[in-house]
C-alpha cells in the first residue's frame, strides 16, 4: 500500500503499513521535501461540474518534517475542470517514520475549499454543516462529540420528514424517547426513510446514539462506532433525497438547487 491510498480516504485510528516514502535520512523539523507516493484523490462537490467529483493531487506532493514520527503534508487537489482544493494532513507513525515499511495513520485532515468547490455531503442542505461538525469532531478523537451531531440530524431529519407529509403526532423535541420511537416508526413506515440494512433495528441505533450523549459509552466505544452510525446517517438522509414526492415536500431543505439552504 502506498501513502497515497491511505490519505486517499477518511482518517482512521488504525495504523496502515506503507511503503517508505521518506528515504533513509531523517526529515529535520521545518525542514520540507519533495515526495512521489502515488496521486491522493477525495471526493468534493464541483460546482462547476454539478456533481461529485473525484479531485487528484499531481504525481508530486510536499512533506514537512515534525519529529522522528511526525510529517506533515500539503497538496493541492484539482477536478478535471480546474476547481482547487487546499489539503492538509499531519501523518503520524507508530516507530521511525523513515523506516522502509513504516506504519502511519493521519491524526488530522483539514481542507481550505475554493468557492467552486463544497464538501462532498453538500448536498444534504441544511444538514452538511451537522455532518462536517460530527467528522471534525470524530477526527479530533471526540467521540461523545461526533455522536452528538449524528443524533440531531437523526431527530430533525424523523420530524421534518413528519411535518413535510402531514403525519400527525405527539411533539418531541428532545423529550420523552418514547415519543420519538413512536414517531420514528410510522415515518418510517410510510416514508422507508431507514436504510433497507438497518431497517429491523431503527430505533435501537437511536437508542445507542443517545446512551453515547448521555455517557451510557466512553469516548473510545463511541469512535469505534461512529462510522456505522454515520452510514445509518447518510443512508437515512439519501433515502430522503432520491424520493421525489418527499423532495417536493420539504423544499425548505434547499436539495433542489445544488445543496444551498433556501
């Protein structure tokens, strides 16, 4: 595996063998060299495209020396039709960093984006700022943090979906849990707004999101388990967006014109 194909996707916890990138010679604090690992490539919204597209860095990207185990890397990512990306990534290794076979995970990730360009979930409306928090806040080991935004988009998305197609139910605004399970389960059941593979277990993932907000795990269970809740997430929020009747009815969401909120 080169360096590239890690960078290339979300920053784990979990150390990655790579191939050496450094070369033998220590990398100074301060000091930056040039390095040929294979072409990072993520995901954005292009603006111009009107789409997601995958944006690539060139066959060349920046390395900054920390310490021993420490690098940090910058590069530019593009789209087929010019829009940039500003990428950032601090890579940390579990022994020397120079080795011939180190072994890396990226602790943090930032993106400076240029106006054509938005973040890949840009889509979702009013809900990719909620989104975004809940991956800065998983990057920076948050985990109760990240959970915490995952379960208000669960909460608004259920009623919103409510109010949009006149189903009539007892409020819940952070409330009685019973309420919301109530609620969860006639949306669902007339909207399919669950993904088909979490369908027998809706609320109980809901569940689990608020045993994490109120302390029921400790931060490490709830970063193992940020990215399953974070794909009930997405899956609820995509079965929203491609059910046209729904669109129509919840206009105030913005999906209908490139993900601005209206």
């Amino acid at each position: 595996m080169r360096l590239s194909d890690v960078l290339s996707k979300s920053p784990t916890l979990d150390f990655k063998q790579v191939e050496g990138f450094l070369g033998a010679k220590t990398l100074a604090a301060g000091k930056q060299q040039k390095i040929k690992v294979g072409k990072i490539a993520l995901n954005y919204y292009c603006k111009n495209c009107e789409d997601v597209r995958t944006f690539c860095s060139g066959d060349e990207i920046y390395c900054i020396g920390v310490n021993e185990h420490l690098v940090s890397i910058d590069c530019v990512l593009s789209c087929h039709c010019g829009a940039l990306v500003q990428v950032w990534f601090l890579v940390d290794c579990d022994s020397d960093i120079n080795g011939r076979a180190p072994e890396i995970r990226i602790l943090k990730r930032s993106e400076k984006l240029s106006t054509d360009v938005l973040l890949d979930k840009a889509q979702y409306g009013e809900f990719s700022e909620l989104l975004e928090k809940a991956q800065n806040a998983h990057r920076e080991r948050l985990g109760a943090g990240a959970i915490v935004y995952l379960r208000k988009i669960f909460e608004k998305i259920t009623i919103q979906t409510a109010d949009a197609t006149g189903i009539v139910y007892k409020k819940y605004e952070g409330g009685n849990p019973k309420n919301f399970s109530n609620l969860l389960k006639e949306v669902d059941k007339q909207c399919s707004i669950i993904p088909r593979e979490f369908s027998e277990n809706g609320y109980r993932l809901f569940r689990e999101l608020s045993d994490i907000v109120h302390g029921g795990y400790n931060e490490e269970l709830a970063l193992v388990k940020f990215e399953s809740l974070h794909r009930l997430i997405i899956g609820i929020l995509d079965n929203v967006k491609i059910n046209n009747e729904l669109m129509s009815a919840i206009g105030s969401l913005g999906w209908n014109d490139g993900g601005e909120q209206l």
